[in-house]
C-alpha cells in the first residue's frame, strides 16, 4: 500500500536535477512555447466569435433602455467592426511583453502593467480606473474557476521552470490575469472609453473562459512530452462533463450551496445523498442509526434507480387515486390527497399508508415533503393552481422513489412539467378567457398523471410538451395585444419628443432670423417665415410623430423646408435663377402633400401659394435691383388664414389604466437617484419577468415586463394576456423598487428554489 501511494509522490528535487540539463535557452523556448500556444488559441477563439459578439453588442443596444448605454454598446461594436486586428495585434504584443517581464524579468516600464497591481490604493483611484479593476477582478475570478485543476497542475510545471516550485496563480505568467490585464492595456491602446473597455472586457470572459481548460491542458501535456513533472495530474479528465459554459448567480442553484467542485455542473452533484447526510443531522436522536456508508452519502448514491418494490408501486398508485386498501381503523381522509390544498405526505407516511423498506426510502419521503412545503409556502402560484399542483405529491414521491437522480437532474421530465406549471401560474386570476383556459389545461394534465402514472416517467414529458404548445400558443396572441399597446405608447412618446425636435429644426433652418417681432431686420420675408413657424412646423410635428426620425418622410420634409427659404433669398446670378425655375414645381407639389398632412384647406392654401409668388418674384427682382422689397402682409390675417382647422395630427393614443400611469413619462423630483443597485435592477429586468407592485389600496398587482421603449426607456407592463397594461420611466421603476413598492418575482426553476432552499436550510443558512 506504502509503495503505491509513493509511486504518485513527485520528487521536485529529482526533478531538479533532471532540470540541470535544460539550459537557460531551453527552459526560455519552452515557456515562449507555451505563451505562444495560449495566445494563439486565445486569438483564435476571438476572432471565429467576433461576429457572434457583434451581433451580441447590437442586440445590446436596441434593448437597453438608456441612451447612454446604447451609445457605448454601439461604440464597442464598432471598434470590433472596424479596428478588430489592431485590438488582436495590440493583445498579442501586451500579452508577450508581460509573459516576459515575469519570464526574463525585466522591467519594460509599461505603464499598463501596474495599472490594475493588487496593491493599488482605492483611496487615490478615479472611478473609472476602480469599475475597471472591479470588471479585471470579476472576469480573472470567473476564468480561475473554470480552469481551477489545469492551473493548478500548470502553476507546478511554470513554477518548477523558473525554479520557484511553490508557484502561486499570482505569479504564473499564462494566469488568466495576465490575459485579463492585456486585454484592457490593449484596448486601451486603442484610446477607447473606459466604459467600452469593460464591455469588451465581460464579452472577452464571456467567450474565452469555456476553451481556457482546454489551452491550459494542451499546454499541461506539452511540457509532459517535454519531461516537465510528468507524474503529476495533467489537469481536465476528458471523461469528466463540466458545463463549464453556464454562469449561475450565488442563488442560482443547489451547487453553489454545496461547497462542491465549482467547476462541476449541478446535474453532477448526487443532490440525494447530499440531502441525506444533512437531514440525519437534523434528525432526532434515535430515529435514524447512520453507519458510516450512509453517513458518507454511499447508500443509494452509486445507482439512479430505487430498489423500489411492485407491491410499493401499487400502494402508492392507489393513493395517488384517492383510494388505499387499508384497515377501517387508520383516521385519514383520502380526500385530503385529491384535494391537494395541505402537505399529505408526512400524515400518510405516520398512517402507515406507504411503508419506508429501508433509510432511504424514509429519507426520499422527508425530502419530497419538505420540497413540497416551498411550493406551499410560495406565494407567487395561486391558491387554486397550488392546489393543482399539490395534488402530485403522490406521483413525485414515486418518482423520486424510482429515480433518485430526480433531485439532482434538473432536465427531469417530472421536474420540468412541475416548473413549466408553476411558471404559468404566475400572474393568474379567476377573471379572463386565457386564465380560464390554462386551469383547465392544468387540471386535464394532474388528472391524467393521477390516472395514468405507474411506473413510467414517460408520461410526464409528454404532458410536459402538450403544456409547452398550449403556453407558447397563447404567447403568441398575447403578443398581439403587447404589440397594440407598444405602438400606441411609441406614438405617445414620439409625439412628445416632436414638439421639442420640430422646433428645434425650425429654428436651425430660419438662423438668425428672430421671427415677427421687428427687433431685427428678418432674413426671410415675413409670411414665410410664419409659415414655417406656424404651419411647416406642424408638417414636422406630425411626420416625426407617425414616421420617426429616421424615416424618408422625415428627410424630405427637412428638405422642403430648406429648399423653401432658399427659393424665397435674393437671386444674384442666372445660375441660381435657373435652380429657382427648376425646383418650383417639385417644391409646390411637396409643400401640397406636407400641408394635406394636417388637412389644410384649399382655401388656405391659395393665401400661402399667392404670398409664396410674391416673394419669389422680389427674390428674383432682388438680384437685378438693389431697391427690391420684401413684400409686406398682415400677419395677423395670414395667421388666421393658417390656423388649423382641427387637430388631426395629434395621436390618439388612450388606454384605459386603473393607476393611470399611461404616457406619463415624467418623474418626479424626488426620484431622481444617481445611479445604485435599484436603478440596475431595474434595467436588468427582462421581458417576461414579473414584478409585484404595491397598489394604493394596500394590496398588490403582479405585472409582467412586455415591452421597452427604446426611445425614452418607458417600460411596459401587462398580465398574462397582454391587457391591464402599466408604463413606467426607469427612474420611477427604480424607486418603487427602492421603497419596497415593486418587487421582482423570481422566475427561476421552482423545483430547483425549492432544492437550493432546502439545502440551505438544512445547513442553517436560512429558513
């Protein structure tokens, strides 16, 4: 046994003496061996995803409801589109220069080498240079985890090369720190903005992270070939899955509350024999007798299936039906399990209505109990959903009982069809043909697993497809609603932003004139000048409105405008008089079109077309003699004549709101916040998500985010068929969340909730 156990010892000071025979310049080309390698798969990498992380920045920036944000999105996507092989080349030359500083040890004196240093003062730091270092710190934690055994084994290696055998990560040369720090020195090399810098910086983690194990092990059996302490763990089992790709929050599972491997994924933690070793902790003395197998978490954990017996499976059918051959003197009420409004499964167990064979079994029926009071205890699913749900607790005992892979596979079928449910329940009333609908669809599918579940998983990811379709259809026609609401709000939006942008593009177009007050000599005749102000601004008001910005309309309506005051300046050479003659008819045909827009009459326009010949015959006149004049006209009848015989260019947005919060856009004073965790909340929302909000009576409305402006970041809510919508700005969203008004739901897996509470509780940290 002695002997075994020294074969896996590795003799660092043998190896020493092996190393005495690699000279300087060889132990030198071997570790530019390596940095090359890694660089090159890192470049690789980047480069196959730099359109995938294009297209990521884009999507970005359509969906943030800032303007600001979007602006640095767009501004990282363009350094990509266009400055990609620069921001490559810059990378490559950061990275070698700081594998050399550490390798050679010398010091270039590169600024950006220090500039991240663990040791940094945060007193003295900007704000910009301290979000960077805490973005360097958040992705080099994220790479070290993914690749914790292949680092480790590398660190060993580098460290025996440079004669340091006790090499920390912190010194090893190809650290994803190093890779890190490069990546922002060459970023900044390309003078971005800091903000862009960072961004750039997550999509690099983002996309880096899942190949490093991979470089790190390559790497690892290179320097095996090359007698670098081949007795050591390469690093990465090949055999070993590790979904290395999801990034799960501090709350996002029963992982990370295990204290297990954090490069595993948690469909490999064996959930059930971690339950039952803290549950025997818990449990009173005497009622369990732990040996060490079991205390270990061996028994049961080495197989998925039960050893479950027949006679099990018929009594515990039975039950599930409501029904149990049983003695007159057991005092329980099958009803109770139809009914599924209570936790049945401790009372049956104590009735003697399913008998525990073994400590497992006893274990298995604690669990799923304990699993089922969160689903009782939630108060996001309705009473009479929960009632549905709670009458499978007869059905997901025998599942668990069969299966004991049900705690640790979160892609079990069983598992999925409770979460889809759980998750359509969130939002649901008594009132509306779609709620109607949904519990019936629930009921027909616990009432076909009661009747028709024995022992074959099977039925539940069936009824799991059929709940699916029935939820994706009605998404569909909810979105049509959604859609309706969205448009009507954009309109509403639009109009408010037009007054502000028609005027602003008169004023631009008229310049230094100041309009009919006589203070300056106006640089356009009188009656033009008011009818831009008066009515053209109107034809831009209503374009902008119903068209946008960006639209053709939009530009020809500028360009009339322009092409109107122009025509109506002084004449001085044939060369502009010709233009003139040639630009008019399609100048009269475009004023016609923009002023139908708001329904001008005929009538009306005749005053502004005469006026209009009047002063294109002084303009003309104007470049032949120097006494021309600009015609005169009572403006104050010309202004009647313009005055708009209705308002049908305003939008006719309403919609009905019981807190009547719709187009609303302003905020109040008071929640006007610099930015803090609730204003990130707040825009880390997603479309989906629900959000509890505080109504004035004391009760509470659950409402789901549909929709986000991206002109304003106006944030539309509605319920679960599009309807009862609710708009909100971002400011007054961040301080409902911030006065405890509005809570966001948790959306994640209600059965995975459940285990990750369940764990927690058991290991004390919370209830």
């Amino acid at each position: 046994m002695m002997e075994n156990s020294q074969r896996n010892v590795v003799n660092l000071a043998q190896f020493d003496k092996n190393r005495k025979l690699l000279s300087p310049a060889e132990v030198l080309m071997l570790l530019n061996e390596c940095r090359d390698r890694l660089i090159g798969a890192v470049e690789k990498v980047w480069g196959e995803r730099r359109v995938q992380i294009e297209d990521d920045l884009l999507d970005l920036a359509e969906n943030s409801p800032m303007l600001e944000n979007r602006n640095w999105y767009y501004q990282a996507q363009g350094l990509l589109r266009n400055r990609s092989e620069s921001l490559t080349a810059a990378l490559r030359s950061q990275f070698i220069a700081r594998v050399d500083v550490q390798v050679r040890g010398v010091n270039l004196g590169y600024a950006a080498m220090s500039e991240f240093s663990d040791d940094l003062d945060l007193s003295l730091v900007d704000d910009t240079a301290f979000e960077e270092s805490l973005a360097l710190s958040k992705s080099v934690s994220r790479m070290q985890m993914d690749a914790v055994e292949e680092l480790a084994a590398l660190e060993q290696r580098v460290g025996a090369l440079l004669r340091h055998p006790h090499n920390k990560n912190e010194a090893n040369p190809f650290a994803p720190k190093e890779l890190c720090e490069a990546f922002l020195a060459a970023s900044k090399e390309l003078e971005t903005n800091s903000k862009v810098r960072v961004i750039l910086l997550q999509h690099f983690d983002s996309h880096i992270a899942p190949i490093l194990p991979q470089a790190y092990q390559a790497i690892n059996q290179f320097l095996v070939t090359k007698g670098v302490l081949p007795s050591i763990k390469v690093g990465m089992s090949g055999a070993r899955e590790r979904h290395r790709n999801s990034r799960q929050s501090p709350n996002a599972g029963p992982a990370s509350a295990m204290g297990a491997n954090p490069d595993a994924g948690a469909d490999n933690v064996d959930v059930f024999a971690l339950l039952q070793q803290l549950l025997s902790r818990q449990a009173p003395q005497g009622r369990w007798t732990m040996h060490a197998d079991a205390a270990d978490g061996q028994e049961g954990s080495q197989t998925a299936l039960s050893s479950i017996s027949a006679d099990q499976i018929a009594a515990l059918t039975l039950l599930q039906r409501g029904q149990f051959a049983g003695n007159a003197s057991i005092s329980f009420d099958p009803a109770l399990i139809q009914s599924g409004a209570t936790n049945v499964l401790r009372d049956i167990r104590d009735a003697g209505l399913v008998q525990a064979t073994s400590r497992a079994d006893d274990f298995i029926i604690d669990i799923v109990a304990m699993l089922f009071d969160y689903v009782f205890d939630d108060k996001n699913i309705p009473a009479a959903l929960k009632a549905l749900i709670g009458r499978l607790q007869i059905p997901v005992l025998k599942v668990a009982m069969l299966d004991r892979q049900f705690f640790s596979k979160k892609a079990h079928p069983a598992r999925r069809l409770l979460d889809e449910m759980a998750s359509a329940a969130v939002g649901w009333t008594e009132v509306g043909e779609y709620n109607a609908a949904l519990y019936a669809k629930v009921s027909d599918i616990v009432q076909s697993v009661l009747n028709n579940f024995a022992d074959d998983a099977s039925i539940f990811e069936a009824l799991l497809h059929d709940l699916e379709m029935f939820v994706a259809t009605h998404e569909v026609e909810a979105q049509t609603a959604v859609n309706e609401t969205a448009q009507a709000i954009e309109m509403a939006e639009r109009a408010q932003l037009a007054a502000v942008v028609a005027q602003e593009a008169v004023s631009s177009a008229l310049g230094g004139d100041i309009g009919l007050d006589g203070s300056v000599e106006p640089i356009f005749p009188e009656l033009i000048t008011e009818f831009v102000r008066a009515t053209w601004q109107r034809v831009l008001l209503h374009v902008y409105t119903h068209e946008g910005e960006h639209s053709p309309l939009w530009q020809t309506s500028l360009k009339t405008m322009r092409d109107l005051l122009w025509s109506v300046t002084p004449k001085l050479n044939t060369e502009d008089r010709l233009r003139l003659v040639a630009m008019l008819p399609e100048l009269l045909k475009q004023l016609r079109d923009g002023m139908n827009l708001i329904q001008i009459e005929s009538a009306q326009r005749e005053v502004i077309f005469s006026g209009l010949v009047s002063c294109h015959a002084v303009a003309v006149k104007a470049g032949l003699q120097s006494s021309a004049k600009l015609p005169r006209v009572d403006t104050d009848a010309y202004t009647s004549a313009l005055k708009p015989a209705s308002a049908a260019d305003e939008p006719d947005v309403k919609v009905d709101d019981d807190e009547g919060e719709h187009f609303d856009f302003a905020v109040d004073s008071g929640e006007l916040f610099d930015d803090d965790e609730y204003t990130e909340q707040a825009r880390a929302l997603k479309k989906g998500m629900w959000v509890e909000f505080a109504t004035p009576e004391g009760g509470s409305r659950l409402a789901r985010l549909s929709w986000v402006s991206s002109l304003r970041g106006v944030y539309l809510f509605t319920d679960n068929q599009g309807l009862n919508a609710l708009t909100i700005a971002l400011p007054r969203l961040a301080a409902r969340l911030r006065t405890g008004e509005a809570r966001v739901i948790k959306t994640t897996s209600l059965t995975e909730r459940a285990v990750d509470r369940l764990v927690g509780k058991l290991q004390g940290r919370g209830h």
